[in-house]
C-alpha cells in the first residue's frame, strides 16, 4: 500500500507540474527565447567559456524562467541540499532540477538523464553513488511529508543559434520504490560515484499505477522532430502544432 501511495503522489505531482507550465506554453517559450533579444552582448563572452560550463550556463538561464513560472506552485525551501528548485506542498517537498542538453549529445536525453547526488533519493543495493535526499522528510514525525523529484530537460541545438528544440519533464522514481524498478533504470553517470544515468527508457512508466501512466511528458517540440527523435520512443500522448 504505502508503494502505491508513493507513486500516487508522483504522478499527481508530475500532473501539477505539467499543468503549472503548459496553461502557459506560450509565456514559457517566450521566457526562454528572451535570450535571442540581447544575443550580440552576451555571445561573445558566452563563446569564450569551456564547453561543460556552457551547458551550465545556459541551464542557469532557463532557471530564471521556471521561477517566474513557478512562482505559485508552492512554499520555496531554503535547503542548501536539493535541486535547482525546491517547493513545500500541502502533500510533499518537492525538487523540480532545471537541465539542458545539446542536441548532438543524445546521452543526456534520449532515454537517459544525469542525475546528481542531490536530486535524487534512488539508492541502489549494488551500484555504488551518493543520495543525498531522503525519501521522507521528518520521516515517522508527525510533520512526515515524501520527497518528489523531477527533471524539466531542454534540448537545443548550438548549431542553430542556441534553438531550443524541445522540452520534457520526468518523474524520477523515489528510493523507496526500488523492489519495483531495481538496477534497471540505472546507467553509469558523469562522475563516479556522485551520480547516474537515470535509464527511463527501460521503464518509463508508473507500474503500480493503474493503466500505467508514463513517468515522462513532452512539453514542447520543434516541427521537425518527433517524441521518439528525444525520448527515444513514443508515448503517443503529445501532438505537434
């Protein structure tokens, strides 16, 4: 029962989450290309910068955005420990990481994502990396609340002047559900020890749920790509304008 409960309230969440950003597609996309306006007084500096810390960079100014967007999803936490960011809900805490990836680099999206020690609870009994988020916050007190996580991944495309080229959200699985998901869904991450890959392609769905609903949504996609072109399959659920 209480693994049920969990993924109940993951998917609950992941719907909240979807719905806060898609109701405003458009202010987001707007949000995101905001960018381009200015583009000739920062791009030089932006050029000059290694390639890691350009992914990272440009993450940092999708962060903004989200912000904006979710300025009322909930009560922000001060936690030094956590995802880029970190809501208090009536039901759970909840961290929500901003990421990015380049289109050329299908590693860091098409049916994987890097996850780092602190935006996930998934602990595996064989494969040894860091979690540093619980799985319950105040765990067996009375103020006892679960900890949700997920990832909002944007491509896009360097080649194309920065073009954003699609948008996706994940639910990543709590710790607690590991009998249910198990190694499966884990893929050797980008630093040895303080991270994963986490494999959703392998089991993209919420298993105990009825009907099965799919951990991943596609928020947004450029005309020329598909689901399959980022998830690396297709849920059928998103339809292109």
């Amino acid at each position: 029962m209480i693994l049920f409960k969990i993924e109940f309230w993951e998917h609950d969440t992941l719907e909240r989450i979807y719905f806060t950003i898609h109701q405003d597609i458009d202010k987001m996309m707007d949000g995101l290309r905001s960018k381009d306006k200015i583009k000739y007084d920062w791009i030089k500096a932006f050029d000059r910068i290694d390639k890691q810390r350009k992914n990272s960079d440009f993450a940092r100014g999708a962060e903004r955005i989200y912000f904006w967007l979710f300025n009322q999803f909930g009560k922000p936490n001060s936690s030094p420990i956590g995802a880029d960011m970190f809501f208090e809900t009536h039901d759970a805490f909840v961290h929500i990481d901003i990421k990015t990836a380049k289109l050329d680099n299908p590693s860091d999206y098409k049916g994987k994502i890097p996850l780092s020690e602190n935006q996930t609870n998934y602990k595996s009994k064989n494969k040894n990396f860091n979690c540093n988020l619980p799985t319950f916050y105040n765990k067996e007190k009375s103020d006892e609340k679960i900890c949700l996580t997920y990832i909002i991944n944007i491509i896009y495309d360097e080649r194309e002047d920065f073009k954003i080229k699609a948008i996706t959200i994940f639910s990543v699985p709590n710790g607690e559900l590991y009998p249910i998901y198990k190694d499966k869904i884990i893929a050797q991450g980008k630093n040895k020890g303080r991270s994963f890959r986490y494999l959703y392609r392998n089991k993209p769905r919420f298993k105990i749920l009825e009907g099965e609903p799919f951990r991943v949504k596609v928020l947004w996609l450029d005309k020329d790509l598909e689901e399959k072109d980022i998830l690396g399959f297709s849920t059928g659920e998103y339809k292109n304008n």
